[in-house]
C-alpha cells in the first residue's frame, strides 16, 4: 500500500486525528508546566505538599471542628469541607421542602395562589445568586436587632444582627439514642412493609400500615427526643452585657448564606417539581380512577412515582449546584473550602497550584459522587420501553 | 371528571425542558381560564384567596409605598432624602457609576456606541424575516468583537482605557457578551468531541466537559486570575478582565456543550445518514446538515445557558472587578450615602432581571415560532 492511498484510509486518518489531538494537548500542557515552574523558581514560590501540616494561623469565627490557631492547614482545609457540607445540607433542605411548597402552589387551580408562585418562581430564578447573598447579608441580617433588642424563638433561641444564637446540650448520649430508635423504627417499618406487600398478595388485605408508620417513625423517635432533650441539662444564651454568652452562636455569614441558598434553590426545585407532575399523562390518572383508586392512593402510587423519575436527575444537579453555590460565601467571608482555602490559605503560603488543585479535586470528587449515585438510580427506575 | 379538574393539566413527557441549572421551560396549555370558579370555588379555595390578598396586601402595599409613593427623586445629596421611601437621589447621583464604573466622564461616547451597535446588531438579527441576516450575522462576528474591543479599550487615536477603569452595567455586558462569544464555539465543539466516533477526542472531550460543570465558578474565577499569569511565559502579562472572561467562558461552554449535545442527540439519525450517502464527509455533513438542526432545537437550552452566564458575571466581584453589582456594593461604602443599602440593591436588581427575564421570554417566543414552523 503505497503512502497516498494509506492517507485515504478511513481508519488510518483516524489514528492520525487522534493522535495529533492527544499530541498538541499534551505539548500544551507540558509548555504551561514549564512556564509556571520557571515562573515559580523566580518567584521563589515552594512546591509540594508540605504547607499542609505547617501551623495555619488563622482564626476562624465559625468552626465546629476543635481548630484552633495553632492547627495545620490541614485543619483549616478540614473546617472549611465541614462548613461547607453544613450549609450546604441544611440548604438543600430547606430549598427542597420550600420548592415543593411553592411548585405545588403554582400547579394550584386557584389562581391567586398559583399566581403569586409563580411571580416567586420568576422574581427569584431571573436574578444572580450573588445577589441574594449580598441582600440577606447586608440588607436583612445587618438589619436585624442588636442582641438587646433580638428577636426571641421560644424564649431558647435568639436571632439579632450577631447571628442566631441557639441553646446547646451538655450532654449528648440521649440524643444518639433517639437517633438509635429511629433507626430501629425505620427498619421494623420497612419490615412490616414487606409483610404487608406479601400478605395483600394472599389475602388482599394490608396491613394498617400508616398507623405503624405513625407510630414507629414518628411517635416514638419523638418520645425519645423528647425524653432525652429534658434528660440533660442545656447551656441556654443569656444576654450579658452587650452580646449573649452560652449557646451556640450560628454566625451572620451562615444565616445570610443559608437564607440565599435557600431561597434561590426553592424556586429552581418548584420549577422541576412543577414540571415532574406535569409530566405525569393525564391518562394515568383517568386510569387509576376508572380501577377505583382514592385521591390519596393516586397520588401516592401513581402519581408521586412517575412524576419522581422526571425529578430526581434535575433535583439531584440541583443539589449539586446548591454544594457548588455554597462557594457563595467567599462574597461574605464564610468560612467555606473556597474562601478559608483559596482565599486565606493561599495568602499565608502562596503555593497557588497545589491549592487550586486541591480545592477542584474535592469538589470534582463530590460532584462524581453523586453523578454516579444518580446515575445508579436511573438505571434502576428508568422506564422500561417494549 | 378530567386530568385538569385536578389542577393538573395532561401533559407528556418530553414537553418540559431541564436546563443544567435547573431552569425549567414548560410549553403546554395554560390553565386558570376559569377564574371566578377557581377563586371561591369552594370554601377552602376561598380561604385560600383570602389569605393570599392578605399577604400581598401586606406584603405589597409597603413595598409600592417604599418605591414610588413615598420616595425621594429630585435633589443632590443625602440631605434631600426627607421622605420615609426609597431615596432614589442616591441613585440619580451615582447613575453615572452604576452604567460606566469609572471610565472617563469624556470617553463614555464609545460605551455609548458600542452599546448602539451591540444593540442594533442584535435587534436586526432577531427581527424574524428580515433579509440579509447572513452576512450582516458574519460581518458581526468577524468585525464586532475587535471593533467592541477597540472601542471600549481604546488605542489607535482613540485614547486608552485601562480595563480597571470599567465597571458598572457596562462591564455585566461586556462580560457576557464576550463571555458568551469564547463559551459557544468551545461549546460547540466540546459537545461534537463528545458526539465524535473517535475514543481519544471523546474521552477528553468528555473529561474536559465533566471537569469544568463539576467545580465552582468562583473557584475557576480564582483559578484563572491566580493560574493564567503563572502558566503563560515571564512577561506576557494577561488583563485582569480577560482572565476573567476566560474563567466565565470556560465554565459556560461546560454548560453550552451540554445544551448542543441535547441538540445532536435529538436529530434523527437519517440526516446523518442521508449526508453520507450524498458523500459528504464529516465537516460537510456537520457544518451543513447536523449543525444547523442541532442548534436550532438547542436554542433554548443555550439561551438559558447564556442567562446563567448574565447572573454569573456578578462574581467578578470576587476578584474584585466591579460590575453593575460590585459598583452598587461599592457604592454602599461612601460615607456621604451611607444607610442606602436597599435603594443600590434594588436599582442593580431590577436591570438583571429585566436583561435575565427579557431573554427568557425572548427564548419561549422563538421557540413558539418555530414549533409553529415545523411540518410533520
């Protein structure tokens, strides 16, 4: 085969395509390496990974790890990945019960309801996180009370413009009790569940199970909760001078940023939750009708599981998005990965490589995580096409 | 008894699209036709709308009060600002700031002109049915970008300004415009790398694409104005604001190729198939008969990409660049205007909404158009 006609072969072309793509990447790549180490010998910035167990020296306002001053930056880096996951869970949430509120509303067949949410839905997704941010933190949260005059939830909790500050328990035994009863509770019900399925089979009779739910998963975590919360004695905050002492003291920064999260995400989930039951044929619902099911029974067994195949990939991204936009917080000095990483670390040590590395590197990790779980739940409730 | 007395209108799937940031474009039937019925219905349905005309009786009333009724709009300083609204002297005061940052009071003539022209150019391209749209489209793209550049940046008889003299809505313009103009080519071809036959060009393609969706924009911000001066050779000096139109682009194309590749996936494979038994290669089947299609279904997808993009360019705040948000935090810090934290938000507020909302609605009517063009 002469050169000219290997040149015309399909699958030689592609090897040279190919090749030459991989090639010039990685030449790039290789020259931008080059660049940066030659920049950093002038500079005389350091490399490796040995800042990470040097003393940190930053302190921090909100931390729930035991970090001090005096810890490595491997601590810092650690309080950083906790108050992230912190606000951002607590986030996802509130936006998802919020968002479920307001997509519902704006399915209402009552106009005025529907109306209002849907002029939130349009308010609040047309308009930059940022910006959220900013007005909760400088508008709402700078504007709240001083501690004198804060604002009392149950006469426990405080909420003024040094955060809300909230009672906290000496001791926590009886509440990894009640955790452990809840557990129990929810493995006795998905047992029962079982039964149940197994006995309707057979008899075609259920077995009462909203009354064990009630029961097992709600009432008595509940009793536990409860006896465990009037168990132990609690550090409740009382105001001494100017500020409250005691407690636990959740800063501005994480009330502004949970507040913008949340109300941002909300309208984002309403709208896939909105779109979820629209997704849902008409046809379904005739259906379960015309077998006689009860309003309650469509939704729950009809309804709910079609329209949560059309909602969990976008809730899930959603959720993402949420652990992402957490890095908001920087705008506002949270104490998140991006701004007590990327932003004080990087000042103290200056070895910008390793800490942008690292810093994508966690959050790439989370971001595949996830991508791979709901990838695995697709594929489970996926429809199956005959 | 139908779907729709049950609030719900039938619907199948496939009608609701999903963008990445979660942004959802429903196009169905509109309901609510029966306003009256469905206002005091029954009696829950009446307590309902009695407690939502509460709310935005309360709610809205303090707020229409706040902005217009009991506002402040003529005079200078803060001394004029007598009435228990909004204070919008402040705003009148620092509109100046909020448009151009700092640019030089003489020079603001060629924002006003680039603007002129960005705004033209685009009302004549979206004008359905106008005629010439193809090389008016190409000359813009070739000659607006350098000629914006040249404009805003000066230089060649115009007098230079520093890019850290640009700030305001002018800057959130050109950030997403020139961000958009770096993220859709990218885009476009990331998601064709995804779609390619070849592994290698997939595999980094697909690498590319997940790594960038995967992190924080404000990390890439900082990755870019921390990363781009070291990894470039000693002495080629980049611009702040390029850096970050280059971190923005980036990230944007992430999400851009992810729009396009909703776009290919949905073309049937007989075009392809056909192109080829017309013995065209790849390019040609591509640039005339995929691309074309592909776009067009992925218009909406893009434009809510593109919106995502407007709200992101507010984070150039981050390192520290002050565009139309980063001026109205600025602003809050002069002494003379202190206290006039709610009137800056809600100036700065209303332009991104109105720029974010009018694009949405822009996208839905397009759409509309050409559901009502296709032939079956």
């Amino acid at each position: 085969m002469s050169l000219a006609a290997a040149l015309r072969d399909r699958k030689v072309r592609d090897v040279i395509a190919q090749a030459a793509v991989a090639v010039s990447l990685v030449a790039l790549l290789v020259y931008f390496v080059r660049n940066a180490s030659q920049n950093m010998v002038k500079a005389g910035i350091a490399s490796g990974f040995d800042f990470l167990w040097r003393q940190a020296g930053i302190d921090i306002p909100f931390q729930l790890t035991g970090y001090t001053s005096a810890s490595s930056i491997l601590g810092l880096l650690w309080v950083g990945i906790v108050n992230t996951l912190l606000v951002s869970a607590v986030a996802i949430v509130a936006a998802t019960v919020l968002g479920f509120a307001i997509g519902v509303a704006r399915l209402s067949r009552n106009a005025m309801l529907s109306g209002i949410a849907g002029a939130y839905v349009e308010f609040a997704r047309n308009i930059p996180l940022l910006f959220f941010v900013l007005i909760w933190y400088f508008g709402v949260v700078a504007s709240l009370p001083a501690p004198r005059a804060s604002l009392a939830l149950f006469g426990v909790a405080f909420l003024n413009n040094r955060g809300l500050t909230m009672p906290l328990p000496n001791a926590t035994g009886g509440f990894v009790w009640a955790l452990l009863v809840l557990a129990a509770g929810i493995v006795a019900q998905v047992a029962l569940l079982a039964v149940s399925r197994r006995r309707q089979a057979r008899t075609g009779h259920a077995l009462p199970l909203g009354l064990t739910g009630t029961l097992l998963v709600v009432a008595l975590p509940m009793l536990a909760l409860t006896v465990a919360a009037f168990g132990t004695g609690w550090d409740i905050p009382v105001l001494r001078g100017f500020n409250y002492r005691g407690g636990f003291v959740l800063v501005p920064e994480f009330v502004a940023l949970f507040a913008a999260l949340s109300t941002y995400t909300a309208a984002f989930v309403a709208e896939i939750v909105r779109a979820g039951i629209l997704a849902v044929p008409g046809g379904q619902i005739e259906a379960a009708k015309a077998i006689g099911l009860r309003p309650g029974q469509i939704l729950r067994l009809v309804t709910i599981p079609q329209a949560m195949r059309v909602m969990v990939p976008p809730l899930t991204s959603q959720y993402l998005n949420v652990v992402k936009n957490s890095s908001f917080g920087a705008a506002i000095a949270y104490p998140d990965v991006v701004s007590l990483f990327m932003g004080s670390a990087l000042n103290n040590t200056g070895q910008a490589i390793e800490i942008v590395a690292i810093t994508l590197a966690l959050y790439l990790a989370i971001s595949l995580a996830v991508s791979a779980s709901m990838n695995a739940y697709n594929a489970r409730t996926a429809l199956v096409t005959r | 008894m139908n779907g729709a007395d049950a609030g719900l209108v039938p619907f199948g799937p496939g009608q609701a699209e999903i963008a990445s940031d979660g942004r959802v474009t429903i196009i169905g039937p509109r309901h609510g036709r029966r306003f009256a019925r469905n206002l005091f219905g029954t009696p829950l349905d009446a307590a309902i709308t009695l407690a939502c005309a509460a709310l935005l009786v309360w709610a809205a009333i303090p707020l229409l009060r706040w902005l217009v009724l009991d506002a402040t709009v003529s005079g200078t300083t803060r001394d004029d600002c007598t009435g228990s609204g909004a204070c919008w002297v402040f705003v009148r005061a620092r509109f100046g700031q909020f448009m151009y940052g700092f640019y030089p009071q003489a020079e603001r003539w060629r924002v006003d002109l680039a603007g002129a022209l960005l705004v033209a150019v685009t009302a004549s391209l979206a004008w359905p049915g106008l005629p010439g749209k193809r090389p008016l489209g190409l000359a813009a793209l070739i000659v607006g970008p350098p000629l914006g550049v040249w404009l805003l940046h000066g230089g060649w008889s115009l007098r230079p300004v520093e890019t850290r003299e640009w700030g305001g809505l002018m800057l959130t313009v050109f950030l997403s415009v020139y961000g958009a103009l770096l993220a859709l080519p990218l885009g476009i071809v990331l998601a064709l790398g995804r779609q390619s036959r070849l592994p290698v060009i997939r595999l980094i393609a697909t690498i590319a694409i997940e790594f960038w969706r995967g992190v924080p924009i404000i990390a890439v911000l900082f990755l870019a104005s921390l990363l781009l001066p070291l990894i470039l050779p000693d002495g080629a000096g980049i611009d702040r604001l390029a850096r970050a139109v280059i971190g923005l682009g980036l990230c944007i194309a992430a999400y851009m190729a992810e729009a396009v590749r909703g776009g290919l996936q949905a073309l049937p494979p007989g075009q392809a198939e056909a192109a080829a038994a017309l013995g065209l290669g790849y390019w040609r089947t591509t640039g005339l008969v995929i691309l074309p299609q592909a776009l067009r279904v992925s218009l909406p997808a893009l434009t809510n990409e593109f919106i995502a993009l407007v709200k992101n360019t507010s984070l150039v705040l981050i390192v520290s660049i002050f565009d139309l948000l980063g001026i109205a935090q600025a602003a809050l810090a002069d002494p003379a205007w202190v206290g006039k934290t709610w009137e800056a938000y809600a100036f700065a507020g209303v332009i991104y909404w109105l720029m974010c909302f009018g694009l949405s609605r822009w996208s839905l009517a397009v759409e509309r158009r050409g559901r009502r063009g296709v032939r079956n």
